[in-house]
C-alpha cells in the first residue's frame, strides 16, 4: 500500500497562522504575568512598610515564591556559564537571574535564589555538565566541563 500525503495548503497556511496567533498571545501572557508578579512584590512590601509583621502569604497566596518555568533555571546556568570566558560563582548567576526575572534584590530572594542555583549546579555536577574550580575567597568558581 502507497503512503499517500494530502496537502491542504489552505488548511496549514490558516494552521500556521493560528500558531503564531497563539504564539504571540502566550508572549503578551508572560509579560503580563512577570509584570503582576513585581506589582505583588511591590504591595507587599508597602503592606510591611506600615506592618512588618504582617503575613503577605495570606494574602498573595503564591504556591512558591518567585517560582520558575520548568527548566529556565537550568536553561539560564547554562547558557551563562557557555557564555562567559572564565569561571562564575554561584552568586554571579543569582545575581543575574534576578536582574533577568526583574526581581527584588533583597536578602530573602537572594537566599531563595541562591538556594536554587546552588541545587541547580549541584545536579549539574553530578551529570558532568559543570566543574568546579577552586577560587580565592567564599564562592567556587563554575565552569562548563570540556
């Protein structure tokens, strides 16, 4: 039997269209979303301002703070530690996923982040797709391992 293909070039040029459609709307959503996720961040630091004990959780309702898309913490390690010309702490690429999120850079992110990265470089490590080198000072240096 002959393996026969139909073309509909009416029914995948409007299938096309309808992707890039979805495509874009998906890109708008994102922002969207990035953008009220700062906008809660703000309220809830407002919120401290007149009431540091107030429990902004009750209130937010995140299921995890700052949460990342699946593998964009991976996916950014990655692609910074190819990218860079020598070795990076693992505070370099805390710093820079906040910058790239539009994050508040206050102490509680920092030490959710960099729990993060550092999980993320552990497991890394351990499929041998980084190395450690040893710098000077608190941090290690993180490399691409070659």
């Amino acid at each position: 039997m002959k393996n026969v293909t139909y073309h509909c070039p009416n029914t995948v040029a409007g299938l096309v269209e309808k992707r890039r459609e979805l495509a874009a709307l998906l890109k708008r959503v994102r922002a969207e979303e990035k953008k009220i996720v700062c906008d809660l961040d703000h309220v809830d630091a407002a919120i401290r301002l007149f009431d540091p004990t107030a429990d902004t959780d009750r209130i937010v309702r995140y299921p995890t703070k700052h949460r990342a898309k699946k593998g964009e913490v991976v996916r950014l390690v990655v692609r910074m530690l190819k990218d860079a010309d020598h070795p990076l702490t693992a505070l370099d690429i805390v710093h820079a996923q906040v910058k790239a999120r539009g994050l508040k850079a206050d102490d509680a992110t920092l030490v959710i982040m960099r729990k993060r990265i550092g999980a993320c470089l552990t497991k890394l490590k351990n499929d041998g797709v980084v190395r450690v080198v040893p710098q000077a000072g608190l941090y290690q240096g993180w490399e691409i391992a070659r």
